[in-house]
C-alpha cells in the first residue's frame, strides 16, 4: 500500500497510538500508580478505623485521627518510592510537610462538596440532597473525585519536582566568530 490512505485507516493508527503513548504514558502510568497507593491506603484507612473503632473500643474521633495518620504515611512512601521515584528527592520533611498539607486541603475538597450539596442545595430540594445517598456522592464520589484530582496535581507540581534540565556548557567551537 502507499502513502494514500485516507486518516483513520488501519495502516495509519500504529503511528498516532505509537505518538500518543510516548507524549502520554508516562502520565498514563503515573496515574495508574498513584491510584493504586490511593486504594491501599484507602483500604489500611477504612480497615484501621473500624478495626480500632468496633474491634478495640477506641473513640471514633481518636481512631480516624489514628487511622488517617497511618494511611496517609503509606500513601506518601507508596508515592515517593514507587509512583514518583524517578524524581528529584528534596529533605524528606519538606515532601511529607507538603504532601499532608496537600491532602488536607484535599481532604477540604471533599468536605465542600459535601457542604454544598446538604446544605446549599439541600435547602431547595431538601428530599434529594439531604439524604445519606446524596451525601455519600457528593463526599464520597465528587469530593473524592475532585480532591484526588487535586492531589495528583499538587503532589506532582510541589512535592515530589521533576528533575531540571540540567544547562549545557557553551563549547568554545559552538561560540559565534567575534568581529
């Protein structure tokens, strides 16, 4: 076959596949990591609790507190060493400062969200919004959604950097001729 098959054809996909997972795999597979940490320390987050909650008598309060500690210790391992091990590593208190300051905030997101629906639009359609279906989405499925969003973006951009372009020394022989 040449040259003249029309875009979208079988011949032409391997290329643009080929493109778009080298311009997006990496991000692809970032992703992929940093929700499988997410989901562990979601599980060690949920079992912990209830686990110190239910199975030891520990007030509910103090056993979230406990439980959110843990999770959020792995996550930021899971993410520094696996997700993101490929990037510059800065002072370890520094990455876990901001990695916790992040995951409040997003942590904020979720908790918004869950503000606006029972309470903002709770008010005019009280018999939807202020309902524990209502507020396990707007906490649980938008909140979550959108603060993991966010800390994937702060984690990425402010905690664990992508390593500079080193500069690249002028060569004498690269320099112009001076007049």
């Amino acid at each position: 076959m040449t040259g003249d098959q029309p875009p979208g054809s079988p011949q032409t996909r391997p290329g643009l596949v080929r493109t778009l997972t080298d311009r997006f795999g990496h991000l692809v597979r970032e992703m992929s990591k940093f929700a499988t940490v997410g989901g562990i320390a979601f599980l060690v987050d949920f079992a912990l609790f209830n686990y110190l909650s239910v199975g030891r008598g520990v007030p509910p309060v103090a056993a979230k507190t406990i439980s959110t500690v843990v999770a959020a210790t792995l996550a930021f391992l899971g993410n520094r060493f696996w997700t993101w091990r490929h990037r510059l590593r800065s002072h370890p208190a520094r990455e876990y400062g901001l990695f916790f300051f992040f995951n409040t905030v997003g942590l904020g997101i979720a908790v918004a969200c869950l503000v606006i629906s029972r309470y903002g639009l709770g008010r005019v359609w009280p018999e939807v919004f202020q309902t524990a279906l209502a507020d396990n989405i707007a906490s649980f499925v938008v909140g979550t959604g959108l603060g993991t969003l966010f800390r994937f973006w702060s984690y990425r951009r402010f905690v664990f950097v992508e390593a500079g372009t080193p500069p690249v020394p002028e060569a004498a022989d690269d320099r112009p001729p001076e007049a």
